[in-house]
C-alpha cells in the first residue's frame, strides 16, 4: 500500500500552499498544526532544504469517529499533508487515511478512513482542475 495520495502542481510553492489551504477548508479539513521544515533545519542544524511544509489536517466530525472507535487513534492524527516544492512546480502529499486501519487493525475504522480519504482526494483533485 502506498502512504500517500499526490498531486504535482505547476505553481510557486506559497501559491500552491494558499491552494491547498483552501481545497482542505472546502472539504471541511482545518489546519491544526504547521511545520516549515526548511526554517526548522536552517535554524536548528544550519542545514537547507526546499520549501517543505507539513500541515496537520483535521476534519472535526471525522476525528470525534475515529477517537470514538478507538481513543488511541490520537497517535497517528491529524492527516498529514506536505506541501514541497520540486523541479518545475509543488508536489502535494497527503497521509493515505487507510493506513488507521491498517496500524490498528480496527475494521470499525474503514468508514471514517473511506470517507476522510475520499475528501482528501476531492481537495488534491480540486488543485489540478
């Protein structure tokens, strides 16, 4: 199984992050967390990497499912989802939500990952149309 479900846009990366913010908003997904990688490793260790960003996607009414179906789930929430830029444009990652049934190997889960992975391929596909 991959981990991830990807896009690769054709846009500077800070156009291509205001995007994908949106697309996540328009299927109900707030960003909780954000780590700029780059400024992180610049920072902390003097090295440099491309614009990399990680943002922690939540979708409220799916996460309350998932914490009701099982209360450890918290360990592998919120979705991930990394913005970076690459040779000619921005690649988009977004954690494949299958991998919470997998890990925990709780059935009762299938649903929520079906539909949060579902919305996180409707806001991937919204950024290439």
């Amino acid at each position: 199984m991959d981990h991830g479900i990807a896009v690769t846009l054709d846009l500077p990366f800070a156009e291509a992050v205001e995007r994908v913010r949106t697309a996540l908003a328009e299927q109900g997904f707030g960003v909780l967390t954000e780590i700029d990688v780059r400024a992180t490793l610049r920072a902390k260790i003097d090295e440099e990497v491309e614009d990399y960003l990680i943002l922690g996607a939540c979708n409220p009414p799916l996460a309350h499912r998932a914490l009701e179906a099982d209360r450890h789930i918290g360990l592998l929430l919120p979705c991930n989802v990394v913005v970076r830029a690459v040779d000619g444009g921005t690649l988009v990652e977004a954690m494949d939500p299958q991998l919470l049934v997998q890990v925990t190997g709780k059935p009762e889960l299938a649903a929520v990952a079906d539909e949060a992975a579902a919305r996180l391929r409707a806001a991937l596909g919204a950024l290439t149309a």
